[in-house]
C-alpha cells in the first residue's frame, strides 16, 4: 500500500513537472538554493584587491610622496564569507607610524592584515605591493598669490571700467615643506576671448602641481572687468592765476581752458569741471612773449588732453 502511495505521488509529479511550467520553476529555484547551500560552505580561494591605510601618523608631519593606496593578495574562506565581506571598507592593510621614524621600510605580511568583520578569511599570498617605502616630511602650510592668465580685446568703441576684480587673489597650499617651499605662486589656465561688447566674467580653473602630495583650498579663480562704450566729452575749466603783483591790474586769455576727456560712458558722467585745477603762475611769466604755461592738477585717470598750454598776460 504505502509503495503503491509512493509511486502514484511521484508519477504525479513527473506528470505536473512535464505539463506545468510552473511546477518546473519552483524546482529550478529549489535545485539553485540546494546547490549553492552546498558551494557556500565550501573553502574557496580567490584574488581580491583591498586599501593600504596609514594610521598615527603624527601632528607635524606628512607623506613626502603618496604610497600604493591598494594592494592585491590571495586569501581563502568559506564562499559564504566571501559574498557577505566587503572587501573595500571592512578588509585592508594598516601600516603604524606612532613609534616609526622619517623614512619606513615596510614589507606587507599576515600581520598588518586587519579584519573588521566576523567572518573567517586567511591572507594566503600578497601580489603587490611586497614592499612599501614610506618618507616623512614637515607639513607646512603658507598662503601664496594666484596668477590670473587671461587675454581679451574689445570691439572697436568700447573700453574697459574700473580694475579687473579677481576673487580671491591668494590661495592656502598645505604639504610636505619640501614641495610646499618651491611654490611661491598658482597660475589659472589660460583663457583668451576677442572683440567683447559685454563685460568679462569667467570661472578660470588653477594649475596645480603634485595634488597627490600637496593640498590646495580652492581649485578656480573668478575673474571680472566691466566692459562699456567708449564716450567722449568736453567742457570748459576756468585758469586762476597766482602770485599776481600788487598793484597792478592783470587779465590773462584765455580765461577757461578747453578739456577734452575719453573714457567708458559710465564714467564721463560722474567728472565735471570741478575735477581739474588750472593756474598760472606769474612769475613764471616770459617777459618777451608775456606768456606764462599752465599747471593742470587732476586726480582723474582717464584719458584726457588740451590745445591750451599757455596763456597770455595782459597788462593794464
């Protein structure tokens, strides 16, 4: 009776097997979790890739030149271990340097092997790097100026207003003294732009040297300069005149001299005539020609110009 049970049930499963696409799934499932229950308990051996860290290294000091950041060994455990350890956070080799000196010859071995997780893995054999040479250095940290490399040239009629504004001017570079001491300035890549009508501002990356030893606080430079219309203007400016003599009537000619002024349009309307301070000094008079020069004062820095350089004394 029970031989008979037994083999109806299993005829009825080769039936459904052979009929039912869904009864062949659910044993293809059963079948792939049987099969890796059993590889899963099974030692493995495999290659895997894991970080080189450098712990105490003291206050002062740093690398004089970065060292292998990963290394690649062989190790073995169970596959279970394997799939459930992350190799690049929980597995690595730790060099200290509490009780090291400025130069350290350190070959890797089973020793420096640091297992974070509970799972059991076996370091079998270190493929590289055998041997890693670790150099100190004082760490230095000092402010240096940036070098803006920008060219532009401007359309026929404009000009230029104000000074080009560059944010920041200086940067902060930390390293080993050795490599920190030869950098005295940061240069930006360079940027050319032509015929602009509109004001320059450009976002100017910087060009640093040795980033695996030595650290830079910022990466880009802004740079600014106000582009405008190229004005004109002129007006008049009255002449005093010093050291009159006493006693005797003088009149000069002309008695405002003409200023002509170019300059970015923005700018032309803030200057007036009050800006410029002309005299003439009468005893700098030449007798024979009764001309006497000008002394123009002006804290103005724009372009400006006059036909007027003399004047002439009358007397009366």
């Amino acid at each position: 009776m029970n031989s008979k049970l037994t083999f109806n049930i299993f005829k009825y499963i080769y039936a459904s097997f052979r009929k039912d696409i869904r009864t062949k799934f659910i044993f293809f499932i059963i079948g792939i979790i049987l099969w890796l229950n059993i590889n899963l308990e099974k030692d493995f051996e495999t290659n895997i890739i894991i970080p080189i860290r450098i712990t105490n290294l003291p206050a002062n000091k740093t690398l004089l030149s970065p060292i292998p950041q990963l290394a690649k060994i062989k190790v073995r455990s169970k596959g279970k271990s394997l799939l459930m350890t992350d190799t690049k956070n929980s597995l690595f080799f730790e060099i200290d340097l509490s009780s090291k000196s400025d130069t350290v010859v350190q070959r890797l071995n089973s020793d420096l092997f640091v297992n974070l997780t509970s799972n059991e893995l076996e370091p079998l054999f270190i493929f590289y790097p055998q041997e890693i040479v670790v150099v100190l250095d004082d760490l230095l940290e000092k402010r240096v100026p940036i070098i803006s490399n920008s060219r532009y040239t401007l359309a026929p009629g404009y000009v230029t207003s104000g000074d080009l504004i560059q944010i920041p001017d200086s940067l902060i570079i930390s390293g080993p003294a050795r490599k920190v001491e030869l950098i005295n300035s940061v240069q930006s890549h360079r940027d050319i732009a032509s015929d602009l009508i509109t004001d320059y501002s450009k976002d100017i990356g910087l060009i640093l040297r040795d980033t695996n030893s030595v650290k830079y606080s910022i990466r880009s430079v802004s740079l600014y300069q106000r582009i405008v219309r190229k004005g004109f203007y002129t007006f008049k400016v009255p002449v005093k005149i010093l050291n009159e003599p006493v006693g005797q009537n003088t009149i000069i000619n002309p008695v405002a001299v003409e200023i002509e002024i170019s300059g970015p349009v923005n700018e032309l309307q803030k200057i007036t005539a009050k800006d410029f301070i002309i005299s003439a000094d009468l005893e700098k008079i030449d007798e024979i020609s009764e001309m006497v020069p000008l002394t123009i004062e002006t804290e103005i820095k724009l372009d400006w110009d006059t036909k007027t350089n003399k004047v002439k004394i009358i007397k009366y």
